[in-house]
C-alpha cells in the first residue's frame, strides 16, 4: 500500500474508531492500526506519536465539521432563513456523530497540549455573527450566544440518550429564534 494511502487509511480508522457516542479518548496507535490490519509499526511511519495522531484527528473532524456548515449555506437566501439551516445542520451534525462532536468541542481539558483550534471555527462564528446582524438581531444576541444554545441541544441529546423529550429538536431550535425577536 502507498504511503499516502495508508495514511488515509489509519485516518480514516481513527475516525472511524472515534465516531461512537461518548468516545471521549482519540484512539490509541495501537488500536487503528489493528484496524487497518497493519503492524504498530507501520502507523509510526504515519504519526510519530499518539499526540500526531490526536492532532491530525482533531484536524480531521474539524475540516468535515466545517464542510458541512458550509454545505448547507446557500448565500442565495433571506439571512434568517440561512440562520436556520446554519442551525439545523449544527445540530444534525453534532447528533448524527456524537463521538466525533465530543471530541471536537467536549474534550480539550483531555487533550491537553494536543487539543488544536484552528481558526475556521472563528471565522464561522463571524459568518453568523453578519447574518444575526442582518435579521436584525441587536448587539446583545451574538453568534456565540447562538453556539452555546446549540451546543447545549446537541451535548444534553448526546449525553442523555434515553431521556423523552417534551420538545423535539427543530421545535427547540425555533424556540431560541423566537426567544431572541428572530422568528421565521
């Protein structure tokens, strides 16, 4: 196997390793490479060490995390509507890969030195911030308001699965839209 492909291969194997719910660890050298079938040895050609490892994971699940708030942007609508996409598609994210979102957001005092921000995540945030700005919402509401009422469905969906919700997920996702003067 080449390089490049083993490399993407052991990625890939972290990732897929990571993904479960409440997979609050990356996963060691050692286990993706049994599952990539390779040698310890092997993945040493590829990471240097767990924290490479780490590092290019956090990397890894930023990059797809980003790509699928963009993906869901369509510049072509009203602000508030894209608010609301940004919003579903944050939470639909975040729901649909609870290991990888821990990892991402719930797991920097683990982490550590190996904990990356990279700035994409900024630069979002300032995206949404102009569109808040847009629909009108006054200086008191910011996008990072936005974030932590997000990130608040997605971590208490994730960290109490068997719970029955009184709301669901799109009805509390308006709530905060109407809670800050921005309905539909």
């Amino acid at each position: 196997m080449r390089a490049e492909g083993l490399h993407s291969k052991l990625l890939a194997a972290a990732v897929e390793l990571a993904s479960p719910r409440l997979a609050t660890a990356v996963p060691s050298l050692r286990a993706v490479a049994r599952a990539c079938g390779v040698s310890a040895t092997a993945v040493y050609r590829h990471f240097s060490s767990q924290s490479d490892l780490n590092r290019a994971l956090l990397m890894h699940i930023d990059s797809v995390f980003i790509d699928a708030m963009a993906a869901s942007d369509d510049p072509g609508l009203p602000p508030l509507k894209r608010l609301h996409q940004f919003a579903h598609a944050y939470v639909g994210w975040g729901t649909q890969h609870p290991g990888l979102y821990q990892l991402r957001f719930e797991s920097a005092d683990q982490l550590g030195a190996d904990y990356v921000r990279t700035e994409a995540a900024d630069e979002l945030l300032t995206d949404v911030d102009a569109l808040l700005r847009a629909c009108g919402a006054g200086p008191d509401v910011t996008a990072e308001d936005l974030w932590c009422g997000l990130h608040g469905l997605v971590s208490l969906r994730v960290h109490k699965p068997g719970r029955v919700w009184s709301v669901g997920l799109e009805a509390q996702i308006d709530r905060f839209f109407t809670l800050w003067g921005l309905g539909r």
